[in-house]
C-alpha cells in the first residue's frame, strides 16, 4: 500500500468509520455522510495533482 492510499484510507477511517448495515435514520445518515466523502475525496486528489504540477 502506497502512502497516499495509507493518507486517504486514514482520512476515509476518521471521517466514515465503521460501515452500517440496515435500516433506520441513523444509518441512512451514514450512506449520505459515505456518498458526500466519495466526492470531497475526488474534489481533494483533483487539487492535490493541480499543487504538484507547480
């Protein structure tokens, strides 16, 4: 495992934690929080290329 998976696995572990399955309001607010960290994560390694290409 590289570092930068290490970087994104640790930073998904604190802001995810551990996956919920079933149902309910609390879970269905975890598969939102899920699906709002997929993209924050692609918005993130998007502006970390663009800051190492200078």
């Amino acid at each position: 495992m590289t570092r930068e998976q290490k970087f994104y696995k640790a930073l998904q572990d604190v802001f995810i934690g551990v996956t919920i399955e079933g149902q309910g309001g609390f879970v269905n607010l975890m598969r939102i929080k899920s699906n709002y960290y997929r993209k924050i994560e692609e918005l993130l390694k998007e502006d970390m290329e663009k800051a190492l290409e200078k």
